[in-house]
C-alpha cells in the first residue's frame, strides 16, 4: 500500500467541492450538503451560484414530501433567499412548522407562496405566531389551505401588530363571513396592508358589509378581490356606501357574483363622488343593459376610473350604446373590456361612433361577441379616424373576407394601433393576404394574434413576404394554423431577412422535423428572437 490517505471533506480542495456543488440543484444544496460540517458551510457561503440564490420555486421540482421537510427544516440556515414558492408541495403540519422557525429567524426572506399546502390548523397556527417574530416578510400567499375563524382570528391580530406585510393573499379558504369579520376588524388598524386577495370565501353580503365598515376608516388599502364571493346587491349597496369615503382603494374586483343591475346602481352612484378607484372589475354579475346604463350615467361624472372590466354581463346592444354614448364626453376611461356580452352589428356601430370622438380610450376588447363582417366594418372606418386606441382584441368575432379586408385598408392608414387580437376568426388564405398586404405597410402594429385560423402553408407565405419588409411587427402568434412543413420553411426565409421580430409562436402546426430544422437554421446569428413549436418528441 502506498500509504496515501483517501482526500475527506475537511481536506478535499475548494475548487473540486464547488465541481460537485455544480451538480446540485439549489434546494439539493440547501437539503444534503449544509451544515454538514463547518469547512463545509464556509465553502457554500462563497459559492457563486448559492450567494446569488434570491429566488427559488420548488413546485417546478418533484418533491417528496420527506424532501420538502427537510427544505424547510434546513432553511433556518440560509441568509439568501428572497422570494420562496412553495405551491402544492403538501408541506402538511409538521412542514408548516419547521418552516415557522425559519421564519422566526430568517433575515432576508420577502415573498413566501404557500398555496394549496394542507397546513392543517395546527401548522397554520404556527405559521401565523411566527409572523410575530419575523421582521422582512412583504408578501404572504396562503390560498387554498382552509383557514376557520380562529386562526383568522389570530392573523387579524397578528396584522394589528405587523409593519411589513403589504400583500396578503387567502382566496379560497374557507374563510365565511366569521373569519371576514376578524380581517376586517384587523384593517381598521392597520397600516401597512396594500392588497388584499379574498376571492371564493363565501363572504356574502355580511362579509361585504365587515369589509365596507373597515374602508371607511382604513386609509392604506389600494387593492381588494373579492371574486365569486356570493356578493349580492345588498353588499354591493354596502362596499358603494364605504366608496363614497374612502379615498385611497384604487382597484376592486368583484367579478362572478350577484350584483345584478341594482347592486351595480349603487356602486354607479358612489363612482360619482369617488375621487381614488381607477379599476373596477364587474364581469359575471348579470348587470344586463340597465346595469350599463347606469354606469355609464356614473362615467359621464366620473374622472378618475380608467379601467372597467364588464365581460360576460348580457349587456347587449342597448347596453353598448349607453356606453358609447358615455364614451363621448368621458375623458378618463382607458381600458373597456366588453367580451361575451352578446354585441352584434347596432352595439358596435354605436361603439365605433364613440371612437371617432373620444380620445382616451387606449384599450377595447370585445372578443366573444360573433360580431359578424358589417360590425367589424364599422370598427374600421373608425380606425380610420382614431389615433389613441393602442389595443383592440377581437377574439372569436366571426369577422369574415369582408372583415379582413376593412382591417386591412385600416391598418395602412392607421397610426395608433399597436396590438391585434383576431385569434379564432377562421381566416384562411383570403383573410391573411389582405392583412399581410397591410402589414407591409403600417408603421405601428407590434403584436399580432392570428392563433387558431385556418392560415395553412399559403397563408403563411403571404406573411412571411409581409415579413421580409416590415421592421414594426416584434411578436405574431400563429398557433394551430396547419401551416406544415412548407409553411415553416417560408417563414423561415423571412426570418432570415428580418431582425425585428422577436417572438413566433407556431405551436401545433405540424411542422415535423424538417420544418423545425428550416426555423433553427434561420436563428443562426440571430440575437433576440424566440420561436415556440413543437417539443423534438412530438414532432
């Protein structure tokens, strides 16, 4: 024997542990290899890849939930992470509390995702008691992990006391009105909370009504969710009466309930005092034409709502034309989302009326409303006139050969428009040539969605040639266009010729190997572009 000793941890070189410390994933780092010796921890201290180890999202790995205790347990000794995801790990009680200790004692950790963890009440409860402790945690996310009215309870106290957490997130936990309650007794104090998520809680119209009593005096609030929450009209009545006072909650979202037109009155008339909300998120809520009206009554007054979310409410083309009766002296209103609200040719003609006029609007979707060729004809001729709308989404609009065509002559003389949805229109080769002529001539479209058509390889020729002349476009999505092999290759051709698109989506096109290597060979010397297809398994 030679007598040479057999290197061990306490004498194997830096250089060879921070080799094999580069075939470990960082939790892997974090889980076997710290704290196993002091030499040990001081190399990890001054690995590169551990020092810059700020955020880490463990529900991209498949953890047994062994693994995930030992994480948690072992993350008591890290003093780099900044932002932690645990979605659905399964952390269970003991997991939640190894990862309260952490908590009590970690001097750097802001964000921590808890979603869907089956922390149990005794684990939640440590977790919440930990939160008296730590000193950095800004973001708390802990939906779909059932939370009773006790620990909400000793959360709302908790928050009393808290001066660092400005994002809380608790949908879909079981909270009831009870638990509302707590929460909103602990708003009333406090002053740090900025966002507030408790969509599909069940709090019904007396837990809007806990709530609305706690913005009246809350003055720090900015967001507030409250998504399919059994809201009707009375606990609309109540959260209105509370926006007539309050003067800092800027956004609410009370999509999927029951407001109907009445509840939605009362919030139109408190739109019209109020001076802070600039979104508001009405979509789901059977508001019908009546509903509309009365919002718009409250735009015509109203200077500060710059975002209004009305999708799925039936609002027909009665409804549509109050709104663009608004519109017209409206000057605040940005973003109008009215998809799937049952518009046809009236409504949008009214609609397109307004846009010749107004001169705030940046953003119209109103996709979901088979609004036929004449409709988007009408839309057209106002593009024709309007320079401030940036978006326009008509997604699922049926718009035809007629359609294309009066978008196309728009966007050769239109100056503002920046975005196009048209996804789902069953454009085929006709359509696309009468967009692509366009496209080689507009100066401002940068994002086209064209997903879901029926471009085939020839309508993928006309684009390419679009292509090869436009310097503006930097994203098309063409997914499911059966462009084919033929396709893939003439948008290639014109990839190579073109340096300003940067994203191309043409996922499920059938492009087979061969048509993917005519992409990959086009990328060659190309710094910035991303094309999405077919994974090499699939093709």
């Amino acid at each position: 024997m030679s007598g040479k000793k057999s290197p061990t941890l306490p004498t194997l070189p830096i250089e060879l542990v921070y080799r094999i410390l580069d075939y470990l994933k960082p939790y892997e780092i974090m889980i076997s290899v710290h704290n196993v010796c002091a030499r040990l921890n001081s190399i990890i201290d001054t690995y590169q890849p551990y020092q810059t180890l700020h955020n880490l999202d463990l529900q991209h790995y498949s953890l047994s939930k062994q693994a995930a205790l030992y994480f948690v347990n072992a993350l008591k000794f890290n003093r780099t992470l900044h932002t932690l995801r645990l979605w659905r790990i399964d952390l269970g009680v003991q997991g939640a509390k190894y990862l309260a200790e952490s908590l009590k004692i970690h001097p750097t950790l802001n964000t921590l995702q808890l979603c869907s963890n089956n922390l149990g009440a005794e684990g939640t409860k440590s977790l919440i008691n930990a939160l008296k402790f730590n000193q950095t945690l800004t973001t708390l996310r802990l939906s779909e992990n059932s939370i009773c009215a006790e620990e909400a309870k000793d959360l709302a106290d908790v928050l009393i006391r808290n001066q660092t957490i400005n994002t809380l997130e608790l949908y879909y936990t079981n909270l009831g009105t009870v638990g509302c309650k707590y929460l909103a007794d602990g708003l009333k104090v406090n002053r740090v909370i900025t966002t507030l998520e408790l969509s599909i809680n069940g709090i019904a119209a007396e837990g809007a009504k806990y709530l609305a009593d706690a913005l009246k005096v809350n003055q720090t609030l900015n967001s507030l969710q409250l998504y399919s929450n059994k809201v009707d009209a009375l606990g609309a009545k109540y959260l209105a009466d509370s926006l007539k006072i309050n003067a800092t909650l800027n956004t609410l979202k009370l999509l999927c309930n029951s407001l109907g037109a009445e509840g939605v009155k009362y919030l139109a008339d408190a739109l019209k005092v109020n001076r802070a909300l600039t979104n508001l998120e009405l979509g789901s809520n059977g508001l019908g034409a009546q509903g509309a009206k009365h919002l718009a009554d409250a735009l015509i007054d109203n200077h500060t709502l710059n975002t209004l979310s009305l999708t799925c409410n039936n609002i027909g083309d009665k409804g549509a034309k109050h709104l663009a009766d608004a519109l017209i002296s409206n000057r605040a209103l940005k973003t109008l989302k009215l998809d799937e609200n049952g518009l046809r040719t009236e409504g949008t003609r009214y609609l397109a009326d307004s846009l010749m006029s107004n001169q705030t609007l940046t953003s119209l979707e109103i996709g979901l409303n088979h609004l036929g060729p004449e409709a988007v004809t009408y839309l057209s001729d106002a593009l024709k006139m309007n320079q401030t709308l940036h978006a326009l989404n008509l997604y699922n609009s049926s718009i035809g050969a007629q359609g294309a065509q009066a978008l196309a002559d728009a966007l050769k003389v239109n100056q503002a428009l920046n975005t196009l949805n048209l996804k789902r229109n069953i454009l085929g080769t006709e359509e696309i040539r009468y967009l692509a002529d366009a496209l080689k001539i507009n100066r401002t479209l940068e994002s086209l969605d064209l997903n879901d058509n029926r471009i085939g390889a020839q309508g993928a020729k006309y684009l390419a040639e679009a292509l090869i002349s436009n310097r503006i476009l930097i994203s098309l999505e063409l997914e499911m266009n059966h462009i084919g092999v033929e396709g893939a290759k003439h948008l290639a051709d014109a990839l190579k010729v073109n340096q300003t698109l940067n994203n191309l989506n043409l996922r499920s096109n059938g492009l087979g190997v061969e048509g993917v290597k005519y992409l990959a060979d086009a990328l060659i010397g190309r710094k910035f572009c991303t094309i999405k297809c077919e994974s090499w398994t699939n093709v």
